[in-house]
C-alpha cells in the first residue's frame, strides 16, 4: 500500500497531490506539464518535495514535519524510464543482474522467472546499444523488477515506441500485471494504455489530483474531459471473446448488456479484453435500423444529455448496466426528441472496436 | 660529464646507452602516470560534478603547471622535495623516501607537469556522462561510490585513457622541471630529452642526437596508435553495441 502526499511549488507550477495506491496497477493519468512525473520522482527521491509525506507498506520514506528523507538507493524502489536507460557499457544480464552490486539482488529463481515472463532468453548477451526499442524497455522493466522492489514506477514506458513496439511491450505488462504482485504507478497521457492497464486511475490536472475511479469512470466523465484530454469522449467497456470467425476476421466480445462484433482482436476465445468507444462513432436510431453496414445495433436507453460546445450533445446510453457514449448535434438530437428515460438503438461501427492499446491514442 | 660511447652505432639497434634512456625514460613516465592518475581521476570528479565554494582558485591551481615556465615548476619541487625541504624531509624521516636526483623525483617532476592535462581530458569525459543513467543506477540501490565505480567511471573510460597518454607524452618530452629539480644524472635522471640535450651539448654529437630523436618520434607514434586503438575500443563499448568480430 502506497499512499503519497506531496507538496512542491516550481516557480509558477504547484504540486499539491495525494492519493493512495494498493495492489495491482495504478495509472497516474493527466496531460503534459499536469505533475505526473514529479509526484513519481518524488516517490523514487530524485525530487524532494517541499511538504509531504510518503509512506509504502508501513514504512515512512518521506516526511517533511519528522524530517524523514530516505535517499533513493535505500528506498527499494523500480523505477522504468522513459527512454530506458539501460547502461551502454553493460550486457544484458549485466544491466539485469547490476541491482545485485548492490545486495538488492533476487534469487536466481526468480531472476530466470523474470527473464522467462518478458522473453528476454535471446537479449542476455547482447549489448543495450543494438536493441529495439522495444527490447530495450523489456530489458528496463526486468531490470527494475529485479532489484526486489517494494513498489514499480513506470514513467511513460511506451512514449518513445512506434506504435508496433507499444502493443508489443503493453502485452508484457499486462502479463506481468496479473504475476507480479507488487503495486505498480503508472505514468501515462495516452488513453488507450490507461484504459487497458489500469485498476485505479489517479487524474492529475494542473498539479492536483482532479478525480480517483476506475478507468471507465474517468475516462467516461464528461466533466473531466479537459483534464483527461479525453476530447472525444468515449466509453470503456469490459468484454470477453466469445466468438473469433476467420473467414470474416471479425470477434464477438460480449459484454454486460450484449454483444459486439469488432475487427482486428487480436485475443483468443475467452480472453477477457476492454474496448474504448468513441462517442462519434456511435449513432443513434429510435427504431431498429434495417439494411444498413453498420454490425452492432445495441437496445438502451437514454441516460443522460449534456449539450456540449459547438452544438453537440453528448448522450449517454445505459446498455444493461453498461453505459455508452453518443455524440450527435444538438439539431439531430432536437429532431429525435432525445430525452432521458427513452428507449433508443446505438449503433456502432464494427470497425471503430479496436482493442485498447493496439492503435495509437 | 659522462662521456658517451664513440665509433659508428649499427643503423638499426640500440647502443647499451640509448636502451638505458630508453628504459629510463619508460620507467619514469609509467610511474608517473600510474600515481597521479587516481589523483587526476578524483580531482576531475570533483571539478565536473561538484560546487563548492573557491572552487574556481582550485581549477586555477590545478592548471597552474600548464602556463607556469616548468623551470619553475622544478625549482618549487627542489624547495618542497629536496632533501632539506619541509616535504622531502618528511618524506626521508617517515619513509626513507628520496625523491631528490633520484629518478623518482623525475616521475615527480613529470607527473605533476602532467597532470592539468590529465584533469582536463578527464573531467570532459565525465562531464558528458548521462547523468540520467547515474539516477537509474541510484534507483537500483548503487549509493554514490557505487555509481561512480560502475557507471560514470567506466563510461568515462576513453578520457581516462587520453588523459593518460596525454600524461604519458609529456613524461616522455618534460625537460625544464626535471633538469631543474633532479639535475642530469646518466642512468638515474637523464631521461630522453636530457640525453638529446646533452649530445647537442657535445662536439659531433649531433648524430647520436638525431637517432635519439627518431626514437622519441618513434615512441611518440607508438603512443598515439595505441592510445587510438584502445579508445576506440572503449567508445564502441560505451556506445553499447556488440563487439564486431574478434576482439
């Protein structure tokens, strides 16, 4: 259990964050200059804060009122960069084996488990210099793992990754999410990585912390939309494949309310997945369209209406106990007679289904 | 004055007394880089990573024997290090260590007229270390010693070794600070230039002069490629890539 409480003014920028992090992953979500990656240097101690109190599993790591400041290299904590880092002059094994110099080492069983989960057998003996991006932040988040941390910091790992090395590395982490079994604070902008990763979803905006919930809850708040960056709006839905049809390409994912046919998933039958939904690619019927290319013809109701700017109306529409997100123009949304409480047809464009995380955010 | 062996040396090996220049030479230099190079490698640490106050007087101080004449360099080390000066005689009670007219004291001379050189190349080198990588070392446990030993250090590498060979080259060339602090003693402190020197000083030495000066040239060369080599080596090894081929 992570809990951080942080003050810290930089000229014009305040930080004034706090939040809580148990197990599983916790995604530190907002958009650049927000404070994401000051309250996570913080925690790691390369960024002292002026005020605040960090605690992690009972021990203190910092308080400025009892004068506590453990330095960075006592506080157990993995830190996964950015761009890396991985130590040019090391193999590696070395680069994964160099928290052991330090008596910070794991035991070798665990060390071949981790080589095993993040596939990095081939990479031992090869020098940072000539791996892919990819590889490389493999490398960086097996590196930080083992150095028997208390708590996993990732800063935007996936930020420097074409879009291919993004899925790549974010199905690793996604293994290692249900294997390990240390807290993770994730840093990210992107959406789509918060959305697939993410059990608790801490939103920073202007150095405070704007909201706490689940990624569908942020993510599907319209008056977060600002600090999300999240402008189109959208809906996360929780889903299982049921069904894969080859010749077609196309996935049945059912969902708590029904079913959806989507293209490119890339998941076997049973896999559990989370789709985003972007509110413009989903329109509204008030009777069950017929002849039309559109797959998934979904029977709601309307939940809510919030007029937006520039003569849109976001309409929420409970699917059982799903929600989903519709953006139409306040004139379609006057002509339909739109009003909360009737029962109305989504319809979403099969293609707009892309499993979270395989397109760019 | 020692006289030298007369008669016609062979074009292509040395005489018994150009080996022993040789010799001495090499010694002298080797030493001198070997000792002062830890002490380079610190001061160099603590003029890139460090702010304190006076820290400009230190760097004035450390450069000092770059743009002081090396006549005066000598001169200072004979007042410090003779036998009678406050340091040498120290030196003489504690340890029994004589650096005056000793080919010790040559080193001496040498590694100090060295040593801003060393610092300077060094400390480029450490200062284009990625801190950032120094901050990930802290993160997996390394303290401050730690990250100096196995990251800033090592990627420092190929500075250390110019400094080195930079130190090394003026090993081989001082002249004014030795001759002044340790005099021109054959076998002992006549290193090569004092030898070339010397020759000049002698009638129909010139020839004798010239051959040691090929063998200075020669040295000289020596250094560099090697120097060259095993920088470059290191560059690719900081660089991170696999090494190509054998070696």
């Amino acid at each position: 259990m992570l809990s951080v409480r942080v003050e810290r003014t930089l000229g014009k920028f305040r930080l004034a964050a706090s939040f809580q992090a148990g197990e599983g992953v916790t995604a530190l979500f907002g958009r650049s200059g927000a404070g994401k990656t000051s309250v996570v240097n913080a925690i790691a101690g390369t960024l002292r804060p002026d005020r605040g109190l960090i605690e992690i599993d009972g021990t203190t790591l910092f308080d400025s009122e009892r004068r506590i400041d453990v330095p960075t290299p006592k506080r157990r904590i993995g830190y996964v960069f950015q761009e890396g880092r991985l130590f040019p002059h090391l193999s590696v094994a070395q680069n994964l084996r160099y928290a052991g110099l330090f008596s910070r080492g794991m035991p070798a069983k665990s060390f071949d488990h981790i080589v095993e989960l993040l596939g990095l057998k081939d990479l031992l003996d090869r020098r940072p210099g000539n791996l892919s991006g990819g590889e490389k932040q493999r490398v960086a988040i097996g590196r930080a793992l083992l150095s028997d941390p208390r708590l996993l910091l990732l800063d935007e790992p996936l930020a420097s990754l074409d879009a291919h090395r993004k899925s790549e590395v974010l199905r690793y982490l996604e293994l290692l999410r249900d294997e390990i079994r240390i807290p993770v604070v994730y840093v990210s902008h992107a959406v789509e990585e918060v959305v697939q990763l993410a059990d608790t979803v801490v939103l920073l905006s202007a150095g405070e912390v704007a909201a706490v919930g689940s990624a569908e809850e942020i993510m599907g708040r319209p008056d977060l939309r600002s600090a999300t960056g999240t402008f189109e709006g959208g809906a996360v839905i929780d889903a299982k494949v049921v069904k894969q049809d080859m010749q077609y390409d196309l996935a049945t994912l059912a969902f708590d309310g029904g079913e959806l046919t989507a293209t490119n998933v890339d998941a076997l039958i049973g896999e559990p997945v989370r789709v985003r939904i972007r509110a413009r690619d989903v329109s509204i019927a008030l009777e069950r369209p017929r002849s039309i290319s559109i797959q998934n013809v979904l029977a709601g109701t309307v939940a809510e209406l919030s007029p937006g700017q520039g003569g849109i109306v976001d309409v929420s529409i409970a699917i059982g106990s799903t929600i989903l997100r519709s953006r139409v123009t306040q004139l379609s949304a006057r002509e339909l007679g739109l009003a909360p409480g009737m029962n109305v047809y989504a319809l979403v464009k099969a293609v707009s289904l892309n499993r979270a995380g395989s397109s760019p955010a | 004055m020692h006289e030298f062996a007369r008669g016609n040396p062979s074009p292509m090996s040395l005489t018994q007394e150009e080996l022993e220049v040789l010799q001495l030479s090499l010694r002298v230099a080797f030493w001198s880089v070997l000792v002062s190079l830890p002490f380079a490698i610190a001061v160099a640490q603590v003029l890139a990573r460090s702010n304190f106050p006076g820290k400009t007087i230190f760097d004035a101080v450390v450069h000092l024997p770059l743009v002081l004449p090396p006549v005066v360099v000598g001169f200072f080390l004979l007042l410090l290090f003779g036998r009678r000066g406050p340091i040498g005689a120290l030196l003489d009670e504690w340890f029994g260590i004589v650096v005056a007219f000793r080919w010790t004291g040559a080193a001496l001379a040498a590694g100090i007229m060295g040593f801003p050189l060393m610092v300077r190349a060094i400390r480029l080198s450490i200062e284009a270390v990625d801190r950032r990588l120094e901050a990930a070392a802290s993160t997996l446990g390394a303290g401050r010693a730690g990250v100096f030993f196995t990251i800033t250090l090592p990627l420092a590498l190929p500075g250390v070794i110019t400094g080195a060979l930079l130190s090394f080259a003026r090993s081989i060339g001082e002249f004014g600070a030795t001759i002044t602090f340790v005099s021109n003693i054959p076998g002992e402190t006549r290193t090569l230039p004092l030898a070339i020197y010397t020759y000049t000083q002698t009638p129909s030495g010139d020839a004798m002069a010239m051959r040691l000066s090929l063998l200075a040239v020669v040295l000289s060369l020596v250094a560099l490629y090697l120097s060259e080599v095993l920088v470059r080596r290191a560059a690719r090894r900081m660089r991170g890539e696999d090494a190509v081929g054998p070696g």
